[in-house]
C-alpha cells in the first residue's frame, strides 16, 4: 500500500506513483469520475511530474480532447502539496477559470477523496486572484453614501444605492462582476479597494473583502489567475523579494494554460494606455465645473477649481487635436517621431499636481487628506505616461494612436514592447521557479520553434500529446475553388458570393453552423442579410455584437440544434459545442492580422532591418496557428461528426496556401465550386 504523505515527505518518485496510479488504465480517473482512458492525458500528467521534480520549464501542446486541465491540475496539486510550494495557473479566457473552479477542480478533489491513499491531498486550498480593484471597499461605500461623493449625478447615486443593497443581502466575494449588471466604472471608482483608504488601519478583517481574499490567496496551495492580471502585477514590480525565488509568490510555480496568448497578452499589459475618457473623468472627479461638486469641493479653494477647470480644457483641446489632425480619417496612428503631440496640455496637469501636493499637506480631515494622496498617484502616473509617449521614450518600445469606443470618441495613447522574449527572460523565467505552458497550438509541423522564440525559451524541452480524436473519418473538409478575393476589384461581388455561400451550405445540413470572420464588417453584413429569410424558415441566425455573449449564443446554439452563428475574433478559439448542434464550421477567410497595426509595422521594419521577410516569419505563423485554432471548433468529442468548409480559395492558388492544406488533421479534401455550392441561386441571381 502507498502510504500518505504529509507537506515534504514525499520524493519525485511518489509523486510520480501517485500520478501513474490516478491516470493509468484502471485508475482512478476511470474509478471514480467514469471516465475513459486516455493514453495522452497520462503521457501529459507524466511531463508535468518529471518537469516539475527537476524545476524545469516545458512546454506542452495537448491536442483537443486529451484532457489536459485534469493532466496539469492532479500533478500540480500534489506537488504543491508535498512541497510546501504555491501552484499559480493562469488562463486567458474567463470561459477556462470558469471550468476549472467549477468543473474541473471538484472533480480533482473527488478523485482524491475517493481512496485513503489519496486523502491527505483533498484538502487542498484554492483561491481566485482578482485585481485589487474589483474588490469592493464598504468603508469607501460608506463615505461615499454617507454624501463624501455627493459629486456623482441621480443614476450614479442609485447605483451606489444598488450596490449598498448587493452588500446587504449577502455578497459572496465582494467583486463587480458579481453584479449584473456591473456598476459604471465611475461608480465604482468611487468604492473599490484601489484606495490608501481601504487599508489594515480602516478596514476590519471581517468586512473588508479584498483581505479576506488576500488572505485565501496567500494561504492558497492552488492560485486561478488571468493572463492579464499575471503580466500587470509583474509589470507593476509585484512578486517575492529576489533571494526567496518566485513569481507571484516566494516559491511558487506557474502554468500557463492557453499559453498561445502569452505573447500578445504580455506585450499589451507590459506597456502603457492612457484614454481621453479615464483622464478627462479623472479631473471630473476632482472637480466638476458643471455641477459644481468633486473631491475638492471639501477642502480645495477658488483657485484650486479654476485650475482644474483649465486642466479639463487643455485635456480636452489636446484629445480633440489627435482625433482631427493625428488621425484624421484612420482609426489607429503609429507615432514615429517627437513632436506630433501638442505639449500644452503639460502646464496645467502640473499645476493641478501641485495644487493636490499643496491641499494634502494642509487637509486637516485624515480621510480626504488619503483620498487626496491617491489622486497625487494617479496624476503624477498620467504625467509620467503621457511624457513617455512625447518623447518616445523606449526605442524598443512601438507608440500609437487609436479610437475605439461604440462611437469612436474614445482616443487612447499606447505603448508595447518588441523585445517581448528579454522582459519575459528577466521577470519570467529566470526566478527560479517551474514554467508550464500549455495549448492546443503551440507548435507549426510538431515544432514549438516559433513561439520558444517569441517567449525567449529556445532551449526548453517540449512535449506534443495529440488529439485521440478521430479526425480523418469524422470529419469532412471541403474547399471552394472559385471564390473571389476578399480585396480583389469587385467588393460586393465578394460579399455576395459570401452571404450566399454560408446561407446555402447552413441550410443545406442537420444541425448548426459557425461561421467565423476575421473581420466584423463582413460578418455584420451577412447578418443584416440574413436574418430575415432564416426568421421565414423559423430558425435563427445569431451573430457576435449583437446583444448576447458568448456563453449565451453558446447555450442557445445547443438548445434549439440548427442555428446559424456568425462570430469573430473569441469565436476562433475557445468556443465549444459538443454534438450536432454544431456540425458545421465555416472560414470564411484565412486569419492573416491586420498588417497595418502599429505592432506588426514596427516588427516588420525591424525583421526588415535584418534581411528577413514579415510574411514569412510573423504573418504566416500566426495565421497558421489562428487556422487550426477555428479548425478545432468542430470536433470536441470522439462522438463529433462535420464540415469543415473553406471559402478562401487562395489556400488553393496562392504559394502560401501550402502552410495551411498541410494542417489540416484529414489531409483528404474535397473541391467545389460556387454553382455547385448555392445552385438553387446561380440561374436567377449569378
């Protein structure tokens, strides 16, 4: 009999035998969760124990269907059990730490619960890690129902009210996304815990939630965390002290599921972003000249107003300049050289910096004298992200320009780093602790070269574990032959052939049908195009944006079993219908990314600058990877059975194509042409 094991008791090689007894065939996976063996989950499970008895980094692709959160999760826990160690995973999707919290780790604890040799590992503690932000702080509720932020408008005040009533009757974790729906962010700027006001001396541990949930954090053998957060706080220089090795936490070990992401999700939280609509509400909230109310309408002077008033001027005249001279008619600028910004908005930023410095040091009320200090931090953070984008301060860094909002009013000033693979090195992977990175699509031709080389791990060992799905007879891959161009001359001839195509072959199978874009005008207007005929055949065509998330086109998709969904971007990966209410995936076009983002000209000039091609190394690549990731939104079971049907015909007649065909899982496909497709149409209409 193996016998239990208690914190470090344990050596890698009853690690190693506890994990083969769970995962083997017979074992407890097959025992208590009646699960069927799966010979590339064990394989996995048996990477992760070697990898992490050695405090090695490695990298496993798991193909769809090995079951590789329970492959990560079991290893994991017993090691951060028996070692003392914290296991920090990291997901990209809120869909997955849904999974996990909800699905997968009960059933962990289940199968370790289920025998006596197990059981000293089934008490293992989880916790969730969230931004100190979205913690509510009832002490700042409190100020602020008690008229300390008598500044806020009647819809904001009832807000407020509504969340007073959240709290009384009985919030759970104390998080806005508890809430639905959530409160404004100008509301709850007003009442969360990213304040020097909820602190050790004003909050009592009993009703403050953010250290409620620090504590569970810390105490934690097992931490759920997002990509986002991970590489923010990492940014933000948080972590253990450098001789207690660690990344989050001193001695903790980390796993990046849907590891694919990493890259572009680091680059985006490792640089900066100021908005028009945070700044020029930053300055409302000190002072509203309108309404007269603000921060410092308690303690601030005649000229403390005017200063502000002078600040939201500037902040404004300095936004309205980007949007009309900078961007003009484009949506997105990269900024190249100094001196395309208008610095008058700096003197009367400062002076309001220093009016704050000025009424902290003389407030003689302690609780505004502290709201007071956290506005002097995030003034002094905008100045100091603001003279960055002036002076382009990093040159391996890449600045821009963009609009984004649902009226395009919204102007931000970004920032992102090129040398992804040095930053992650340094505040990654050097501290001492295990890297798992784990996905679907990690590797092109088996190969995990390309993205060992965007991360900086060129030397880890890897693993690929493939699907145990039957792909080549389940799963029927057909290509059109004879479709337009998406920019070739006749644009509407384009979006013609393509409402009819994925209108004729959605109608002509049993079952549903996704179909994905890479753009969202193209998917809007077959949309528009659509949805009335599919209303006269009493079925539904659904589509991303328009007033239903992915969860809910999800359980519609599997209720009503033949509906037509139109989606984008998300929609390509981590999206899941098992059985016939999907059976159908349509690609409307190869997912090559926007060349003209800031990003991708700064790469190319420099791939450039060393004699190589962009295409070849970035586009392709990463249009590869996003292939496979909308291929797999069809088969998700052994029992699955589809389409797969290609619309782009470039796959066909253009050199690259050969980087696609040779992904396909079943390399036997079938070639049709557009009046073979909607023949019902071609007579009358083509």
């Amino acid at each position: 009999m193996i016998r239990v094991l208690d914190s470090n008791e344990a050596s890698g090689a009853d690690e190693a035998t506890l994990v083969d007894d769970i995962f083997k065939d017979g074992g407890s996976l097959m025992k208590v969760l009646d699960f069927e063996h799966r010979p590339e989950q064990s394989q996995m499970a048996e990477s992760m124990v070697d990898a992490l008895r050695n405090e090695e980094h490695l990298l496993v692709e798991a193909g769809t269907g090995v079951g590789k959160s329970l492959a990560y999760l079991i290893p994991s826990i017993i090691h951060a059990k028996c070692n003392n160690r914290p296991c920090v995973v990291a997901t990209n999707t809120i869909n997955l730490q849904e999974q996990l919290l909800g699905k997968d780790i009960p059933a962990v604890r289940q199968v370790f619960e289920s025998e006596e040799k197990y059981n000293s590992f089934a008490d293992f503690k989880c916790a969730l890690l969230v931004g100190r932000a979205n913690y509510l702080c009832t002490t700042r509720l409190q100020r602020a129902l008690s008229g300390q932020a008598d500044f806020l408008d009647g819809g904001q005040r009832k807000e407020l009210e509504r969340i007073a009533e959240w709290v009384s009757e009985g919030a759970v974790e104390g998080i806005r996304q508890e809430m639905s729906p959530p409160p404004s962010a100008v509301v709850w700027d007003q009442v969360n815990a990213d304040s020097s006001l909820c602190s050790n001396k004003r909050c009592h541990p009993d009703h403050c939630f953010y250290r409620r949930a620090r504590a569970r954090v810390e105490g934690a053998n097992l931490v759920i965390v997002n990509h986002s957060l991970l590489f923010s706080l990492l940014g933000a220089g948080f972590g253990p002290d450098d001789d207690e090795g660690g990344v989050l936490f001193p001695d903790d070990f980390i796993i990046f599921d849907e590891a694919h992401e990493m890259p572009d999700v680091a680059s985006d939280h490792l640089g900066l972003s100021i908005s028009s609509w945070a700044l020029e509400n930053f300055l409302r909230r000190l002072y509203n000249p309108r309404r007269g109310k603000g921060l410092l309408k308690m303690a601030g002077r005649l000229s403390d107003f005017e200063a502000v008033d002078d600040a939201i001027q500037a902040v404004e005249d300095f936004f309205q300049f980007i949007h009309v001279e900078s961007l003009g008619e484009k949506d997105r600028s990269r900024l190249v050289k100094k001196g395309r910004l208008p610095v008058e908005v700096f003197p009367p930023l400062s002076l309001v910096l220093r009016k704050l410095i000025e009424l902290g040091e003389i407030c003689e009320d302690e609780t505004t004298k502290l709201e007071i200090k956290d506005q002097v931090k995030r003034l002094q953070g905008y100045l100091n992200a603001l003279s960055e984008v002036f002076d382009l301060k990093n040159p391996d860094d890449v600045y821009w320009i963009e609009r984004t909002g649902k009226k395009n009013q919204i102007i931000h000033l970004r920032s992102a780093p090129l040398k992804i693979a040095e930053i992650l090195k340094e505040e990654l992977f050097a501290g001492g602790s295990s890297i798992i990175m784990t996905s679907a699509t990690l590797t092109r031709k088996g190969k995990a070269d390309i993205f060992k080389q965007e991360v900086g791990l060129e030397d880890t060992k890897e693993r690929v574990v493939k699907s145990p799905f039957d792909y080549e007879n389940n799963m029927q891959v057909s290509i059109l032959t004879d479709f337009p161009e998406p920019q070739g001359k006749d644009r509407s001839l384009y979006l013609k052939c393509l409402v009819k195509s994925i209108d004729s072959s959605a109608r002509a199978i049993e079952g549903g049908t996704l179909a994905l874009f890479t753009n969202y005008a193209d998917l809007e207007y077959c949309y528009h195009n659509l949805k009335s005929s599919w209303s006269k055949l009493g079925r539904s065509v659904y589509a991303q944006g328009q007033g239903f998330s992915r969860t809910e086109l999800r359980s519609r998709m599997m209720e009503e079993g033949d509906v037509l969904l139109l989606g984008a971007e998300s929609f390509w990966k981590g999206f899941d219908a098992k059985g016939p209410s999907l059976s159908q995936v349509i690609l409307t076009r190869l997912p090559f990314e926007n060349p003209g983002h800031p990003i991708m000209e700064a790469k190319t000039e420099r791939l450039e600058g060393e004699g190589k091609s962009s295409f070849i190394e970035i586009t392709i690549p990463k249009a590869v990877i996003r292939f496979r990731q909308g291929m797999g939104r069809l088969i998700r079971s052994h029992t699955d059975v589809g389409d797969l049907l290609i619309l782009d015909s470039r796959i066909l007649k253009k050199r690259y194509g050969a980087h696609f065909l040779n992904e396909l899982s079943n390399p036997c496909y079938n070639t049709k042409q557009l009046n073979e497709l909607f023949e019902i149409y071609w007579n009358e209409e083509f």
